[in-house]
C-alpha cells in the first residue's frame, strides 16, 4: 500500500469549510465490477491513501486475511463484518463506505458482483451521481460490463467512468486501452448516459488511481481520484422545474405562534422562491409562497435536496402527499402509469397484482394492468411474451394506481420519477420503479 | 445565488427528511437519546425538522445506573431547554423487577442487560419507531443496516433479510408488535458529526474534552475510576489528561490520552487519529469478532 500522503484532510479546511456553500460538496458514486476486476483494491486504496482505514481496521483485516489463508489483505473485510460474510468470504448486500479529500466528501456504495446482482446494483444506483464500471484489460468489454452500464443508464446516473484497470499485465498498451473504449462505445451510444470517461489504471499498483502513471505517458486525462473530486455535479439536478412534495404539516398552535401553518418538505425540483405563484397538486388550488423557513430563519430561495418548511399565502389546509409545483410548469396527474421496474422479491410479478406504491410522499395501491415486455439485462433483448418477473427481473409494465400521482418522467426528474413497490403480504419492499414518458 | 450545498448540509438536509418521514409514517415513535455526541446531533436535526412546532415524539434516555454523571446532567438541561418530554427506562429498575440479573466481578457490565430495559420500554409504551445516533462508519455491522431498519416482534434485526432502499423513499410498513430503528445519520462519519457540533455551537459533555481523571490501565485502555467499576489488584489508579471519544456507560467506555480541550482541537485530533472512536475505547465491541452484529440481532441500539 502507498504511503499516506497529500490527500489527508487539512485540520484547517475542516473548521473554515465544513458548511460554507463554497467549501467541499458530497459526492455519492457507485462501483460496479466483481472482485476479480480488482474493485476491493480500488476501494482499498481511495480509502487507505485517503487515511480512511484507521490502524485497528487494517490490522483487523490483515489478521482475517491470514487467519483464511489469502494470498492478499482482502480490503473487502473491512466492511464485510456479518458473520455469514466472513465465514463464507462473499459479500451480502450494499456496503457504504466514506472518504474525504479537502475538496470533496465521498459516499461509495459498493454493490457486491454475485448475489442479489441487479437488486444491489439498483439499490446503490438509486442515489448515486456517478458510477465506476471497472474491468480487466486482459478481458475487455464482457457481459457483465454492458449489464453494469446498462443499469447504471436504466437508474439515471449522470456520469459514468470506466477504469480499465490491470494495465500493467497488457504492458500499459495504449492500443489495447483504445480498443476497449471502441468496444465500449459501440454499444454505450445506446444509452442514456451524457458523461462516460475512459481511465487506464492499475489499482494493485496504484497507477491513475491516486496518482498520475509514470507508465502511461499517451493517456492525458486525470487520475481517477481526481476526477472523482472535480467532476461537475452541480448542474445534475434538475434546476427548473418546481417541485415540492410536502412530506410534514407543521403546526404549532402555541401562543408564540398561533396561526403559524408550515408545508414541511424537501425540495425535488426547481428553485422555490417567495412569492411565486404555486399550484397545489392533485387538488389544483394555486396561491404564492408567503415565506421559506428554515430553523435559522428565512431564506429567498430553496433548490434540491434542501428540506425547508414553506408558507402560502392563502389557507388551503393542504396535507401530505400533495405536491406544490409553479403554475406555468406542471407535472403530471395520473392514474393510468407506465414504468420500468426491478423485481427484487422471490415471489414473482404477476398480471394482476395489487400492491403498495410509495412515490414521494405520497401513498396509494397500485395495479399489475400489463407486463409489456421483460428485458435481458445482458443482450438489452426486450421479450414481449414475458407473462411475469423474477427476482432480480427488468421489465417494463403498466399499471393503475388508487389516486393519482402526481409525477414527472423519471428521466426529467429522478425524484418525482421514482417510486417503490411493497408487498401487502409481507410489508417487503419488492420493487424499485422508473416513470416512464407514456 | 448559488445553488450549491455543502457537504454537511446536504448530509443535515438528508437526515431532517428522515426524521420528518419517519414521524410521518409511524404512529408513535421516540428519540433515543444517551448524551453522547451523535444523540446531541439527532436533538438539533430534530429541531431543525419540526421548531417551531413540538417535537411528536418524546425523548427516551436508557440509564443503565452507571452514567457518567456529566451525561445525566447535561441530559436534564438540554431537555429542559428544549422544553420537550423525557421518558427514562431504567436498568435498575429491571433488575430489580428480575427482568435481568446483574453480572458479577470487575469485568461485568450493563451494557448487555439494556436490550432487555430498552424492548420493554418500546413495548410499554407502544413505540413502533426508535430514532438512534448510530451511524455506518462506525461499525463493521451498522455499516450495513438500512436507514430505516426492520425489527422484528422478539425486537430482532436479520442482517440477510433486509428491505431494499432505495432513492429516499422509506418503507415503513410494520405488522403489530413490530418497530422501526431509524437512523437519521446513518451517512455521517465522525469528522461529520464534529464539524457540525463546531459549525452549530452546540454544547456537548465536558468529557469530551481534555481533563484530568482518576483512571486505570485494562486490556491497554484507560476507565475511570468509579464505584461502579470494580478494580483487579494489580489495577492500579493514576491521574491523567484524558477525554472521552463516545459516552456510553462507565463500564465499558474507555479515555484516551488527550490534551484536546476545544472543539477545535477535538477536530484536528480526529482528524489524525489512527484507530476508530469504537476500537480505541469500546469495550463492549471487543468482546468478539462479530460482538455488535450480535447484540444488534438481539435487539441492542
């Protein structure tokens, strides 16, 4: 392991920085990629060059390491602590790990590349802002690669990197590094990803991971830490369209503040700003905004993920589950919905079904009308004669639900776009859903 | 304007919706609250999420008997301030109920036997949602637990059969008997919590800060000195500069040697700090390999 080195955090940068709107932001990513590609050592590395891994975790591991017999300290462990993980060396679901550098603070969910694949990878997906595909350079683009992209695509995620990782055992080939990102542009101008960079690495060795190569003098881009901290996140978030789920009533009725009547939520899209012009959704009462409170006070405006707490003009007693959006952009009221959807229960979709749906704050029943085709992850083969889903299935289905939903397609907003799917049997959440432009 | 979050805003913005959703969605919840640092920080998110309404859910302290007395009382002041309602499960009182029996000698402890005191609490009073300060970076176990996490009527957690989560849409769906952790700063890590407490200026426990302290030297951590430990003869007490980087019980919560006496240097200390705030003073996760997934299942914090 490389020694630790500059991309400690600055004592100083934490007291200045820490929630000065200039200072260091939070970047949520995702990787992909089975232990074979090397993604623990990856793992391993931004966080042990980044002082994350503290002295008892890397003595612990190491000892686990030795004690089973492996040839390599398997960073792995340091979050795979679950008894039936450590005896059967796998990994069992979505583990976050955290690092930070001066500029940067870093959620990684880290999917594991067996069990419960797609499941996991949906679930770490779901939040992030980027996604690390890594793979071989020996064995290039393989399925597995287009089912992480594919997914990463399918979830919305803003920005992809592909580490080719291993390139010391193809001799830092430049031309192999080329045909690789050939074959993986082949097919990735089928997706919906606007931002893909290809990175030459070698994670064992620490080549454009933390620090630039010395081997690679042809590649001109960043390492991928580096990249990692300088990627432009900001303008991911859909800025225009407003949106505001209101998620908590707040009402005090104290004698400091009698009439104080607050619509608590977290803002899904667009900038809020007081006094404009609102309109309450499903209902269709409009008013303007009063005020935008927070606990510190008000503030002139509010924009994704802030929670604030909002004042109307007028009395409308609104409750949770409605949506307040601006007049001259609203979203759509539904009950007749088409979505993409994982399965993830063990107990398979089928035509028919009725089943909870939660979608922003919002809560109703939904049902099974039509399962329009399932999709083969692998080859993107859509099987339109698909009758029902199995764990771990994507497919396309239509459905009915009790009370409108008031939503955007999930490709324009991922928040109002995005919705769950609980089975009233076992109260088990057994699907993640994408709204679809119908 | 800009429209840019920083980190400890997205992460504060992230965890009032977690509380506002969890109250929304559960019929009765409680906030677990030990005095300790992460449970000073759910307090303020939970102002942030409802002031100026009240808070819709009490306040529950589980005291095992063998409190740092600081905790005790800055416990009583903040809520006091807070004007809202504290609800106290005792320990004591289910020891002396005969609900658990006390262990016996110098390495015993009470840690273990609050499970017990805190499911009945939550079946006492009907709780079906627990807020707690636990957090993923803490633990190789809580690494893995959902935000919103299962339990089960015996107050149980089963690691391999958890619900997905996904986006920020929480399900909170229960049968009867059955409640809800929830784990509002689930995605902070230490640093995190520090640099709130600095960037908020909220009041924590003197003895997280540097001060002189009758302790002793076990298994190469240092306790304080108190009634409620009991000393081997070669357990020497001595006088040292220590502070405190959790506040669990006295039992089973070690110092370090620290001359950081500001949040500040706390900072700057935890900043560089080579072993993690449960491994360099936790007793109660020593005990084995997989010591909190253990108490976990069995329906500890």
């Amino acid at each position: 392991m490389a020694a630790l080195h500059e991309h400690r955090v600055d004592v100083a940068d934490l007291l200045v920085d820490s929630t000065d709107d200039t200072g260091m932001d939070l970047l949520r990513f995702t990787t992909a990629g089975s232990v074979d590609d090397g993604k623990s050592t990856l793992i391993g590395r931004l966080l042990y060059d980044s002082k994350t891994i503290l002295a008892d975790q890397l003595e612990h591991v190491e000892a686990v390491s030795q004690a089973r017999g492996d040839e390599q300290v398997d960073l792995s462990l340091v979050t795979d602590g679950l008894r039936a993980e450590r005896e059967q060396g796998i990994t069992i679901d979505v583990a976050y790990r955290y690092f930070a550098t001066a500029r940067r603070k870093f959620i990684i969910a880290d999917t594991p590349g067996h069990v419960q694949y797609t499941r996991n990878m949906v679930t770490g997906a779901s939040t992030a802002n980027l996604a690390v595909i890594l793979l071989d350079a020996r064995s290039g683009v393989v399925e597995q690669t287009r089912r992480h992209a594919f997914i990463a695509s399918l979830l919305g995620i803003p920005h992809l990197v592909v580490a080719v990782n291993k390139m010391d055992l193809v001799g830092w080939s430049e031309a192999r590094f080329e045909e690789i990102r050939a074959d993986f542009e082949d097919f990735s101008g089928k997706l919906e990803v606007r931002d893909i960079t290809f990175i030459p690495m070698s994670a064992l060795t620490g080549d454009n991971v933390v620090d630039r190569s010395a081997h690679m003098d042809w590649y001109q881009g960043t390492p991928l830490l580096y990249h990692l901290e300088h990627v432009h996140i900001a303008s991911d978030r859909n800025l225009i369209d407003v949106r505001f789920p209101i998620q908590w009533v707040v009402r005090p009725r104290s004698s400091d503040h009698r009439d104080y009547r607050g619509y608590a939520g977290q803002v899904a899209g667009g900038i809020l700003r007081t006094d404009d012009e609102v309109v309450a959704l499903p209902d269709g009462l409009t008013t303007t905004i009063a005020g935008i409170d927070t606990l510190e006070g008000s503030v002139a405006e509010a924009f994704p993920p802030m929670s604030v707490t909002v004042r109307l003009a007028d009395d409308l007693d609104l409750g949770r589950g409605t949506m307040l959006a601006r007049t001259t952009n609203q979203p759509r009221v539904e009950q007749d919905l088409e979505a993409m959807v994982c399965w993830m229960s063990d107990r398979p979709l089928s035509v028919g079904a009725m089943l909870g749906l939660k979608h922003t704050t919002n809560r109703v029943r939904a049902k099974v009308v039509d399962i329009v085709h399932r999709l083969d992850v692998n080859s993107t083969h859509r099987d339109p004669d698909a009758t029902g889903l199995n764990a771990n299935d994507i497919g396309r289905i239509r459905l009915r639900s009790t009370a409108p939903l008031v939503y955007d397609p999930y490709q324009r907003n991922r928040a109002t776009g995005s919705f769950i799917l609980i089975d009233p049997a076992t109260n088990a959440t057994t699907a993640a859903g994408m709204l679809l432009d119908r | 304007m800009t429209t840019r979050l920083s980190h400890l805003r997205a992460l504060e913005s992230e965890a009032i919706h977690i509380l506002r959703e969890a109250a929304a969605e559960c019929e009765r919840p409680v906030l677990l609250f030990s005095g300790g640092k992460d449970s000073i920080v759910l307090l303020r998110l939970a102002e942030k999420a409802f002031r100026p309404g009240r808070f819709p859910f009490p306040i529950m302290h589980v005291d095992t008997g063998h409190n740092f007395p600081e905790a005790l009382d800055f416990r009583d002041r903040r809520v006091e301030e807070l004007r809202e309602r504290l609800v106290v499960a005792s320990v004591q009182a289910s020891i002396d109920a005969g609900r658990v029996v006390e262990e016996a000698g110098p390495r015993s402890s009470r840690n273990q036997l609050q499970t017990v005191t805190l499911l009945d609490a939550i079946a006492e009073h009907r709780f079906d949602a627990a807020f707690g300060g636990g957090r993923r970076d803490e633990e190789r176990a809580r690494a893995k637990e959902r935000i919103f996490s299962h339990r089960d009527e015996f107050g149980q957690w089963d690691p391999r059969n958890q619900r997905p989560e996904l986006w920020n849409l929480y399900n909170a769906d229960l049968r009867r008997g059955e409640h809800l952790r929830v784990f509002p700063i689930s995605n902070w890590t230490e640093l995190d919590v520090w640099q709130y407490i600095h960037a908020e200026g909220l009041e924590v426990p003197d003895i997280y800060f540097a001060h002189e302290r009758e302790v002793f030297r076990r298994d190469g951590m240092l306790y304080a000195v108190s009634p409620h430990v009991e000393r081997l003869p070669e357990e020497e007490p001595f006088t040292a500069r220590v502070r405190f980087r959790t506040v669990g019980d006295m039992s089973c919560t070690g110092a370090v040697s620290s001359d950081a006496d500001s949040i500040e240097d706390v900072l700057a200390e935890v900043a560089t700090a080579r072993l993690t705030e449960r491994g360099a003073t936790r007793a109660d996760d020593r005990v084995s390999e997989a010591a909190m997934e253990d108490r976990k299942r069995e329906g500890y914090f």
